[in-house]
C-alpha cells in the first residue's frame, strides 16, 4: 500500500524564483502576463463565488480568458507551422508549476463554493476513483473525470479504461509508477494482461482511491471490493461478476469477486490518493474453449476488472444512484466504481496464431457481445478510434480484421448483412474487414442474456509501418434502437522493431488461351504464409508457387503474413490472356518447307513474320483468319534460328523459336 498527494492547500509563490530563466524568452513568461501580486490576489480570490472566476480558474483556453488560460498562453511554445500555440505549453519546464497553481487554486474554489445542480459545494471528504485518468483538472471538457456525479460524458465515451485499476503479473505495481512503460502515458502504472499460472502464482491487481475532498476521510466503514470478469461489451451488473454465469461444457465461472477482497480503505488527506492491492489467482483460459470460437486459442480472451467502493453495508451501498443492470450507467453515475475493459496486444513474435479457415495468422483478442437484459433488443457492434487519437492511427498502419463466432455471424445475417465501412471477406470463415472510420455491424438482435464472441485481430502492414510504437482501438458495443452505449473494449497494441519484409509475385505474364502458367512468390527469408487471390477476392491456393489457367486477363493479389507476428505484406501480378497462339511448327528444324499451325479466329488482321535476330526480317505473310495452317517455303532462307512471330490487330502475340537447315 502507497500514498500520494492530487493536491494540496499549499499557495506555490513561497519559496519560489519568480526570474528563474524558461526556454521560450529567457526569463519566467508568467511575470511578462502580468506581475507576481496578479498571482498573490488570484490565490486569495480563489475563495471569490462567482460564475467568472469559476470559468477563469477551472476550464476557459482563450488568451484573454483568465488564470487558466494564461498559464497556457504564456508557456505556449510554437505548434504546427512555427505558430505559438497553447496547446503545446506542456514543453515549457515552468507550466506545470504554475498549472498546479491554478489546480489548487481551484480546488480551494470548489471546497468554499456552492454553484448547484452543476458545480455544488465539496463538503467533507469524498472517496473516489477515475474513469477516466486523463484529467488535468478541466471540469468542462466531457473526457475528463475529476469526480462528479453523474460523469457528465457525450455519448459512447468509453468508461471502461480507468487507469485507476490495473494488473501486474508480478507485485511491482506500485514501484514501476516512475517508470517510462508506455510511450503516451510516461509515469504511470503499466496495465498487463493477466496471465494464468499452472502453479497457482498470483498476478497483482492494483486500485488507486483518491479523495477529492475538503477533509481527510475516516480510517473506517469504506471498503473497496474488486471483482473480474471475461471480456465482454455487454457487461450486466450483477450476474457477471458474482458467479452466477458459468462456461457451457466447463462449468468455469465467468466472473467474481477476487477472493482477496474486500479491504478497508484507511484515511486519506484531502487532495490525497492511496493504492491498494490484491493477489488473483487468474483462471485457466482452458476452460473457456467452449464459449470462445472454436478455432482460437482462448488464452486470448483476456478479462474486464471492476472496483467499487461501499461506504454502507446496505443498499445502495453509499451510491450517489442506486446500481442497476446496467453497468455503463452505474459507472456514469457514480465515483465510487471504476471499470477496465483493456486487452494487450504485444505483438512480439510468436504473438500470431493460425486462423484455419482463411489461412491467416491473427494477432489480437476476443471479445465477447451479446444482450445484458432481460428482453430480446437490438445491437450495433462498433469499431472505432479512439476520440482522442493524436498519434498515428492504427488502421494507417494496419489491417483491422475482425472474425465472428456462428452466433453472431447469424445474428448479422438475419438482420440483413447492415453494416458501415466493413466489406465481408469470406462467409465460410466468417470473416470481415474494416475498410474506415468508424466501423460497424448494425441490427444483431440478442435475445435476453444470449451472447456471443468476436476476435479483433491486427495485421501490420510491412509496407506502411512508422517509428510509432502503441496504438488504441475500441470495440463498442450499442443499442439499436436508441444509440444508448452498453459497454466496450479496448485494444492497446505494442509494436517492437523488427525487419521489414515487402511482397514480390514476380514479373507480369502473357499467356495464350488454355495456357497454364506459374506464379512464384519470393521468399522473404522468415517463416510465412503465401496466400493468392482472384480479382474477386477468392483464396485459390497457398504456398509459394501454383499454377493458374486463366480464361481471360486476370490480376492476382500475392498476401505474405509472417507466422511470428502476423505482419502482412501484399503485391499483385496481372496475367494477360490472348486467344491468339502459334499451336506448331512442322518440322522443325526445317530446311524446304514447313507448316505452321495457328490460331487467329476473331482479328480483324493477322500476319508472320521470321526474323533472325540481329538480321534478316521477313515480308509479313498474311493469314486467313478463318484457317488454322500456312506453308512457307525456306529456299531462299539462309542457315540459322529464326523467332516466329504472330501479329493480330497490329498486336505481337506470340513468338515460338525456328531452326532452319538449308542443305
């Protein structure tokens, strides 16, 4: 167990160099926005109640918008273009000195002032979790969680990815939080997926509880339970997380409360957070085999964690909203429960495993959707990037494909195949990809607790990959009827270095009708598997080499996928078609006479020609389209190798190689 301070009553300006140099001009920028008494009487006014200072201290981004805004403005170093720009004050060793100012500042606001039903008065203490862990002590902007209840959000805002809550798979939890885990969120504790121990070792679940109150909480009567669930959209409070669900076949619990837990949360200062932990024995992923799909390995559907903190032992257990089956609202509306909904996907090799029916090595999670409620309803699956995406995306670097169980493929086929930027790849194999942003399959109707899986694959692009190193991606899930957000997933993919590889399937061809040609597909020196495409997209064969025979032009799509790690490279070869062919050459070698058998139905004009290369050409001897054979007399040829060549519609089509002996 730890501590650590959010805030404090503490008024930054003592002890503080107010001419400490700063990189933008050389001295401190907070003193060329006004001067240190602007400072001195914003600590003291902080205690003023009213609308504009609330706006000044808490939210408001302009130049002329008051404390909050002028720390950005004056620690805004130069954006896109060379343009000074208030979102990039974060370079500026003095903002967040003075930002932290303004934070306790307004924390000092919101602990003396009274601005009901949106900002009422903080009285006592108030323990807490984040939903969401972003927060920069910015009320207003609806992503951010700083403890209010309800969680005022727009719609479909993912509330399942709490970093407040996260697992370790051994206990080092509280000590990495210095660490730089993760390129986009350096400092802080690193979620891993849980990983199962035959020998019964524990991974480490850690929860942060923080009091965003004016005075230090009691030292007893709160209690944090922590509980776990299989991954799943469609998450219901209570039955998914008190044993009440088991696997069909095994019986396994599909989720509970970790043994280990409840605890009592001890007293936290004002503006304080304490983290607390819990050993979890994970359970076998085997014994989920018959609830996943049945091809997959299901150590691959990971699991969801909820906290909840009780400051009652009766209902409604101190909720500021009682609980209901719904557990997006639950969370919504009360600070005391924190979800995470995250799977890792570390796509170090080995990470692939083979999907049989479309000969694809996949490299993500499964998921599973369904209906929480009691009565048959309607859903919409959705896949999206994140709303906050600043990075490269995912999908500008990747393939997005996504497989589905029989269930829910049946689902989406009896409402009609509805769907936005998806395109099926395959039906045998129940198999989609997504073509844009966002994604969704729309109208699966669900009866009351029936459920299904889905697996969220990503296959890097060879060809396209940056130095980026993490991605995010989520799946959510949706009502129908009324866009109402039920629950989600969320994808964090970890790229490490590696060797690229390109795709090469060789020269174009020209062939003749009912010829049968190669296609041979460069070895790109790791294990992998070669796949081949028709135009319309349809596996034909796999393997390095195969033979095709096609009727008419035809360009074929080359898929090499490394088996380690499912990185996917693709190339295409176009094989022509001519029904124009030279079928003989009698005899051959020739010294008289010899007849040559041709095929020329169909053009409009057609002709010979020998050639000796780097020699004599000869006069073109025209064909009668609708014959098959001519005879040319050789006297007047000399010794040597002569190319043949036919010519239809003033088009070279085929050549075939002559030997002429003169006697």
């Amino acid at each position: 167990m730890t501590t650590g301070t959010d805030w404090t009553f503490l008024d930054p300006l003592q002890n503080q160099d107010l001419t400490a140099p700063n990189p933008n001009n050389g001295n401190n920028p907070f003193l060329s926005v006004t001067n240190q008494n602007f400072w001195t009487n914003l600590w003291s006014g902080s205690t003023t109640c009213n609308f504009t200072t609330r706006i000044g201290l808490s939210n408001a981004m302009g130049p002329a918008s008051g404390p909050h805004g002028a720390v950005h403005v004056a620690a805004s170093l130069n954006g896109p273009n060379g343009i000074p720009d208030f979102h990039h004050a974060t370079g500026s060793t003095w903002f967040y000195i003075w930002h932290a100012f303004v934070d306790d500042a307004w924390n000092k606001w919101e602990c003396t002032c009274n601005f009901p039903p949106n900002w009422p008065q903080i009285v006592g203490p108030d323990v807490c979790m984040r939903d969401r862990d972003s927060d920069l002590g910015i009320p207003m902007i609806n992503s951010l969680d700083v403890g209010y209840e309800p969680f005022n959000v727009t719609a479909n805002t993912p509330l399942w990815v709490s970093e407040d809550i996260w697992v370790r798979n051994v206990d080092d939890g509280i000590y990495n939080s210095g660490i730089n885990f993760s390129t986009t969120n350096p400092g802080m504790q690193e979620h891993q997926d849980p990983e199962y121990n035959i020998a019964g070792i524990p991974n480490w679940v850690y929860v942060r509880v923080r009091n965003r109150g004016c005075t230090a909480s009691a030292a007893t009567g709160n209690e944090l339970k922590v509980y776990w669930a299989k991954a799943t959209t469609a998450l219901s409070w209570d039955d998914h997380w008190d044993n009440t669900l088991t696997c069909s076949g095994s019986g396994a619990s599909m989720g509970n409360i970790i043994p280990s837990s409840p605890l009592t949360i001890p007293s936290i200062p004002p503006g304080g957070h304490i983290i607390m932990k819990f050993p979890w024995v994970v359970p076998d992923p085997q014994q989920y085999t018959n609830c996943a799909l049945s091809w997959n390995n299901a150590e691959f559907w990971h699991f969801c964690l909820l906290a909840r903190i009780e400051t009652s032992p009766v209902a409604p257990f101190g909720m500021a909203t009682a609980e209901t089956t719904i557990l997006y609202d639950n969370v919504k509306n009360n600070n005391n429960i924190v979800w995470r909904n995250l799977s890792v996907v570390d796509l170090a090799p080995g990470i692939a495993q083979e999907e049989p029916c479309s000969n694809k090595m996949l490299a993500g999670a499964i998921v599973g959707v369904g209906n929480p409620g009691t009565t048959t309803e309607n859903f919409d699956i959705n896949f999206q990037l994140p709303e906050s995406n600043n990075e490269v995306p995912v999908t500008d670097e990747a393939e997005v494909n996504i497989f589905l169980d029989p269930l829910t493929w049946t689902k989406w086929a009896n409402g009609g195949f509805q769907s936005q930027n998806v395109v099926i790849k395959s039906v045998p194999c129940r198999y989609i990809t997504v073509t844009g942003n966002p994604a969704r399959i729309n109208n699966l109707q669900f009866d009351a607790y029936e459920r299904g899986t889905i697996y969220v694959s990503f296959n890097m692009l060879s060809a396209e990959v940056t130095p980026t190193r993490e991605f995010y991606y989520d799946v959510v899930q949706t009502r129908t009827s009324d866009g109402a957000t039920i629950g989600g997933e969320q994808y964090r993919i970890v790229k490490h270095d590696r060797v690229r590889f390109f795709a090469d399937a060789g020269n174009d061809q020209i062939i003749t009708l009912n010829e049968t040609t190669t296609l041979t597909a460069v070895d790109i020196g790791e294990d992998a598997i070669y796949n081949w495409y028709n135009s319309a997209g349809t596996l034909i064969g796999s393997g390095q080499t195969i033979q095709v025979s096609p009727q008419t032009t035809t360009e074929y799509k080359l898929e090499v996928i490394a088996r380690s790690d499912g990185y996917t490279a693709y190339d295409y070869i176009t094989i022509t078609v001519t029904p124009y062919e030279i079928i003989s050459l009698v005899p051959n070698p020739a010294s008289d006479n010899v007849n040559i058998g041709y095929n020329a139905s169909g053009a409009s004009s057609a002709y010979l020609q020998l050639m000796m290369p780097y020699g004599y050409t000869s006069p073109p001897y025209v064909l009668n389209t609708e014959l098959n054979e001519i005879a040319i007399n050789l006297s007047e040829y000399t010794s040597g190798l002569y190319f043949v060549i036919l010519v239809c519609d003033e088009q070279q089509v085929d050549v075939k190689l002559l030997s002429v002996e003169v006697e």
